[in-house]
C-alpha cells in the first residue's frame, strides 16, 4: 500500500496545456515527473509551455535561474509508454471513459500494483472510469484547473470504488504540491464545473439575446470582480474542451434545459476556432 512518502516520481499523461502545466507543478513540488504523449510535436510543446511559465517566473523576481533549471532537470518527456513506470500516473488525455480506462489498464500492465491512478477529467464519472480498470479502489479524480501552474483549487474525486487510502492520499499529495485541495463526491461537474457552466451559457445567452456584445460582458463581469470575462475564459480553456464539458452535463442530467449547450460556442468549434490555441475565437489572437 502506498505512502506520501513513498510517491517520489508521477507520470502525466497527456502533454497538453493541462496535463504540460499539472507536471509543472509536480516538478515544481519535488517530484520525479514523467510527461508523456505519443506526439512528439505536443511533448515538445508542451515542454516549451513550461519553459515559458517558468522563465516569466524568473523574468518577474519571483524564482531564481537555478531553481527553473532543477525543476526542468526533474521533467522526463516520453514517448514510450513503457516509460511510464511511477508511483502515481495522473491522465489529462481526451474526455473519453474508454480512452482513459484503456491507458490505465495498459499503465497497470508495467506498473506495480499498489500504483495510484488519478483522472483529470472535468465532467466525466471517476466511478465509470475506474469500473473499467484493474483493482478499482486504486482509482480517483484530481481536478486540475487552468492554468495548473496558477490555479490553487485541485477538486478530489472519490468514486464509488475509490478506497478511503487512496482519497486520503490524493488528498495528501495536493497539499505536498502546495496546492488547496477540496474533498467532492462524483457527480457530474463536480462542484466547480457545474456550478461555472452557467457563467458561460447565461453569458451566451445575453449576448445572443442582443443585451451587449461579447467585449461588453466581459468588461462588465471583469468589473463585477471575476478574474477574467466568460468569453476569454472560454477562449483560454479551448471551446473545444469547454463545450465538450458542456455536452458532458446536459447528458449526465437528462438533457436539463439549464444544461444546453450554447450555439454560439458550438458554431465556433464546427469552425476549428478554439481560442488561444488556434489563433481565434470569441476574440482573434
């Protein structure tokens, strides 16, 4: 059974902009850190994303030269899968169950047993993912936010098979990465994304209802006290990612009219424009 004190190296799953940010932070914490993706191009982007994150650090005061050279020192890319041998593997791979049990299973095929296995997921059910997955209880969710790096909150998940450990220990893990970590039950959207998804659909609406332009509502939420606007945000996170979120919760609750899912955003995703990573959006790059 594993300890804290026996986790010194985690795999990521996924070289993405979460999964590239979420072995930042377990770098940047003291961790061995594993960064896979069977793209190479999207494992040396996301090696360059952390770079980047790390150097403004640097440029700003707010992290010495030598410290960004351990943390990049403790990040291993890989395009093997068989290199991913740890003592916790966190995926931030595509929302689907099947694709997410499928890596774990073929993970826990080269992995000791007592190896923890965590989901990123947004939306989907932890409980259905880790029915999938040998040895169950060692499964649970850590919900990550962009950008990992800046974001404090991390959500941990206890599906229905996730043993009382292997929750502590998640638990454990997030405070050892110096992040604040919340207890949640599985549900669809957890906490957070279930109660933001209506920041974005209430603000597509008003915008589709002729109530102000996009720029206006995010300047006007911005002055209401939110970090950033809903149509940047979105922009940020990927249209993809967050509409997929979306379709996500209006299944999970029957298809709830609260739930719709925008058609201004899934006018944007049918184009290709998702934002930031594409150049355009809501908003051009």
């Amino acid at each position: 059974m594993q300890s804290i004190q026996n986790i010194q190296t985690i795999a990521v799953c996924g070289a993405g902009t979460m999964g590239a940010g979420i072995a930042q932070v377990c770098a940047a914490a003291g961790f061995h850190t594993r960064l896979f993706d069977l793209n190479e191009k999207a494992l040396q982007q996301g090696h360059a994303q952390i770079s980047g994150n790390l150097q403004k650090a640097v440029d700003k005061g707010k992290m010495p030269q030598q410290q960004m050279t351990d943390i990049l020192g403790r990040i291993k890319l890989c395009h093997e899968l068989q290199e991913c041998k740890a003592q916790l593997v966190i995926e931030a791979i595509v929302e689907k169950v099947e694709a997410k049990a499928a890596l774990f299973n073929d993970l826990a095929a080269i992995n000791h047993e007592d190896t923890i296995f965590a989901t990123n997921t947004s939306s989907l059910s932890v409980t259905e993912i880790a029915r999938q997955v040998t040895n169950p209880q060692r499964v649970g969710g850590l919900h990550f936010f962009n950008p990992a790096h800046l974001m404090q909150l991390v959500e941990v998940v206890k599906g229905e098979q996730t043993s009382t450990h292997t929750a502590h220990l998640l638990y454990a893990l997030v405070l050892e990465m110096g992040k604040t970590p919340v207890r949640v039950k599985d549900a669809p959207g957890f906490i957070v994304n279930r109660v933001a998804r209506h920041y974005y659909l209430e603000a597509m609406e008003a915008v589709q209802s002729g109530i102000a332009d996009i720029a206006a509502t995010d300047r006007l939420l911005e002055a209401a006290g939110f970090r950033m606007g809903p149509f940047a945000l979105m922009d940020l996170i990927g249209n993809d990612v967050n509409y997929a979120v979306t379709v996500s919760l209006y299944e999970a609750f029957q298809q709830a009219p609260r739930f719709r899912p925008g058609a201004m955003q899934a006018a944007l995703v049918a184009k290709g424009e998702l934002g930031r990573k594409t150049g355009k959006g809501f908003y051009k790059y």
